[in-house]
C-alpha cells in the first residue's frame, strides 16, 4: 500500500518537475517477469523512481547497505521492496556472507516471475558517462537461471536515462529503452566457465548501455560536446525540419557531435584544440554582453522588433497581477524543499530528487494552509473556494512562464542594444559566429564524408 501510494504520488511529482518527460520504446518496460530493469545511475535517487514510475508492476529494488539505517529509514527502505548490497568499500570484506543471503533472495524473487531493477555502476555520479559496471547484475541473472536449469526465461532490460540538466527544476528527461538481452544466451559459456560468463555478460551489458546514453570519455570531451551543442544543435534541429521538443532526435544529434569529435580528436587534435579555443572565446564574449548562442541566428526587421515590443509589454503589464498573485501564493512551497536539500546534504547528486521529494508535501501542505486561511478569514467557501485553490497551481506556472518571457525580452533589448547603440560589439559577435559555423559545417562535411570504417552508423544529420 506504501509503496503503491508513494509512486503515485512520484508520477505526478515527475511531470511537475521535469519540463519534457520523453519515453523511447515504454513497451518494453511492460513485459512479464522474471525481469532485471537495468539503468545507468547520473542522479541518485531520481534514477529509480523515474524509470519506475513508467512500470505497471512492483519492483525490487538493490540499493547500498549504508542506506538501511536503524530506525524509520530501514523500516522505510524494506517496505519500499529494497534489498540491501553489501559494497566491500561499505562493510569490508565482512560483506561476502551477507551478499549470499542478498542474492538468495534474489533468486527466489525472479524465480517467482518478480522484476528486479539494479545501478550496475554500483554508485552515482553526476556525469554524461557510463562508468564501469559491476558483474553482480550478470551473476544475479545467471545464479538465477541456473537454478531452474535456464528454462526460466529471465531477461535483462537495459535502460538510458538521459538528463538535460539533473538537478535544475523544470529541466528535461529522456528514458532510453534497449532490447531485452536473454540470459539464456549465457548457458553454453555459463557451463563453460561461470566466472568468464559474468564479465562476457557485463561486457554485453555495457556496450548496450553505452548505445542508450550520451556516454563521454573525459570532461573535457563532455564540456566540448556541451558547447557545439550549445551554438549548433537548433540549426541540425532546422535543417533537419525537427520540432524543438524531439528529445529523441536531439538525442541522436548529441551522440553524432559526440563520434564526430572522436573521430578530430583521433586524426587532427590541434583541429580539435583550435576548435574548443573558438568556442570558449565566443561563448564568454556572449555572456559579457548577456547573451545566449540563438540571440544572434538572424536579424529581424524593425517593424517585427516593434510589434513583439508592444506584445512583450502588453503581456507583463497584463498578467502582473496573475504573477504577483502566484508568487505570493507558491513562493514558500517553492523556495523549502532547495533550501532543505541544500541545508541536508552538500552532495549535488541528491540535490533534484530531494527537492522533488519534499515539493511533493510543502505544496500540498500550504495549499491546504491557504484553503484554510481563506475559508477562516475571508469566508470563501463552496466553488468560490476550489476556484480559489485550482488558481494556486496554476498561477504557479505562470509565474515560470512570466520568468522565462521576462528573460526573453531581456536578452532581445540587449541585442537590439548592441545593433542600434554598439555595432561593433554586436558585428564581432557575429564575425565570431560566422567563423565558428564555418569550421562546424566544414568538420560535419568532412565526418560524413569519411569511409564507413571511420564512421559509426550514428550520424550528426
């Protein structure tokens, strides 16, 4: 029933939350047990609730044993179906003993048709990477079906969650959903070598994981990819005639800048340095002035500049009351749960699925507070106080909205600033920016015009 109550709540937590929750290949997620749900883990406790909150059944969980407190919190992790590990960098090797019993357990649970999700990387970092896995996924799987003679149809479903920004409130999701892999498959190397088994299959589960996420070597590599993204991506976007929200195509732009720098850094790296050295210089000199890459895609003429000046005015004067209502209204509820997140731990990691988390009770907490309030002091009540009450959340996101209308406008009076006031400034923005589209478009040309040898089957367009 807790568990039950609890996801409901998380779904629609999720969608409050993440601007864009975008789903590849859900069907997959629909599948009978025995099932082991295996993830990458970028954003701590954010990561199993977001992928289980798109599954109908209940769902074991493995989670460190350092979690499983005394007291309310381990009452509250065993009735959550979580079953601790015992990481030898937790408990020592004192853990082995206590990892049988785990992984008994485990058994007996996708013996019985249950669905198991499991972090293969064992513990999580805020990165576009896939760090190394774990072979206890692949032992558990094969442990399994060993003892029911591999007849018992067990699968591995890999999953990609990819994250715009993890711990930014009303910032993207994409959830990748790969093939099934059969653990059957395993059987001739299983009865072969068992050990040898498990690392062939975690390879196989690796290379699959990878193929679901925007998976980068190095930070720098990740930072480069950021910033080609940055000035490049909406124009693939444009020419390839795509809907700003395709997160999946976006997704595949990102690993296609992401094999063509790669591929530079492996032939021409003084290319690749120039390259970053251009970046860095336009995308400072872009935020001296208060300005983001797509301010400078083309120069609109005066009477569109006039006419969207009246409309942007217009707008803001009129919904100034809609906005001052909502943020006296959402202001508390919104500011707690960061400033507890902050105030709890200093780990950014845990920071967006706190925040979620704590949301999902000061919200409702002081709506019912205000409702009370209104219904004491100023007698609404009947439909006058549910209108009241439905305005709540509503002027809340139009407060966001307003926000973002507001940083629009401004970023436009600044450009217009520059074109009318400061030429120069505005006219070497745009030789920067000419240059840099140039080399983009030239480097592209060139990648897709390297062998297929060179090349992988993901291209940039």
């Amino acid at each position: 029933m807790l568990y039950f109550l609890l996801k409901s709540l998380f779904q629609i937590a999720l969608r409050v939350f993440f601007r864009r929750f975008t789903v590849n290949n859900r069907h997959l997620l629909f599948s009978e047990g025995p099932l082991i749900v295996v993830s990458n883990h970028p954003n701590t406790l954010m990561d199993p609730v977001v992928t289980a909150s798109l599954m109908k059944q209940n769902i074991y969980f493995l989670a460190k044993s350092s979690f499983f407190k005394p007291g309310i919190q381990g009452w509250l992790f065993h009735k959550l179906f979580m079953i601790p590990v015992y990481r030898r960098e937790d408990v020592g090797d004192a853990g082995s003993a206590q990892n049988d019993a785990t992984f008994a357990k485990c058994y007996e649970f996708l013996g019985k048709g249950g669905t198991l999700m499991v972090f293969p990387e064992g513990n999580s970092f805020m990165q576009r990477r896939l760090r190394p896995l774990k072979t206890g996924t692949a032992r558990i799987g094969l442990g399994a079906e060993a003892q029911h003679g591999f007849n018992l149809g067990l699968r591995i479903v890999p999953v990609g969650v990819n994250y715009s920004d993890p711990s930014r409130f009303r910032s993207d999701v994409f959830v990748n959903v790969g093939e099934p892999i059969y653990v059957k498959d395993f059987e001739a190397a299983y009865a072969q070598d068992p050990f040898q088994a498990a690392h062939a299959l975690t390879d196989h589960l690796k290379e699959r994981l990878e193929a679901l996420v925007i998976h980068t070597e190095t930070d720098e590599e990740d930072a480069l990819a950021r910033q080609v993204e940055a000035v490049y991506q909406d124009i693939l976007v444009e020419e390839l005639d795509l809907d700003k929200s395709e997160t999946k195509e976006r997704f595949l732009i990102t690993k296609g800048i992401l094999q063509s720098i790669k591929y530079f850094e492996a032939r021409e790296p003084e290319r690749v340095h120039h390259l970053r050295a251009q970046l860095q210089d336009f995308l400072q000199h872009l935020e001296s002035v208060g300005l983001v890459p797509e301010a400078l895609k083309g120069i609109p003429r005066r009477r569109d500049v006039a006419w969207g000046t009246v409309q942007t005015i217009l707008y803001l004067a009129l919904g100034f009351p809609f906005y001052l209502f909502g943020v006296v209204h959402n202001y508390l509820p919104y500011y707690l749960p960061a400033k507890i997140a902050r105030s709890l731990t200093k780990d950014i990691e845990f920071h967006a699925p706190m925040m979620m988390t704590i949301g999902m009770f000061t919200f409702p907490i002081c709506y019912a507070l205000i409702g009370w309030a209104v219904h004491a002091w100023l007698g609404l009540s009947g439909w006058a106080l549910v209108g009241y009450l439905v305005a709540l959340p509503v002027t809340g996101f139009f407060v966001l909205h307003y926000w973002h209308r507001i940083a629009v406008a401004r970023r436009h009076w600044i450009f217009f600033s520059l074109f009318y006031r400061r030429s120069t400034v505005l006219q070497s923005l745009l030789t920067q920016r000419a240059n840099l589209m140039q080399a983009l478009e030239q480097a592209r040309d060139e990648f897709m015009a390297s062998p297929p040898e060179s090349n992988s089957k993901t291209e940039v367009a």
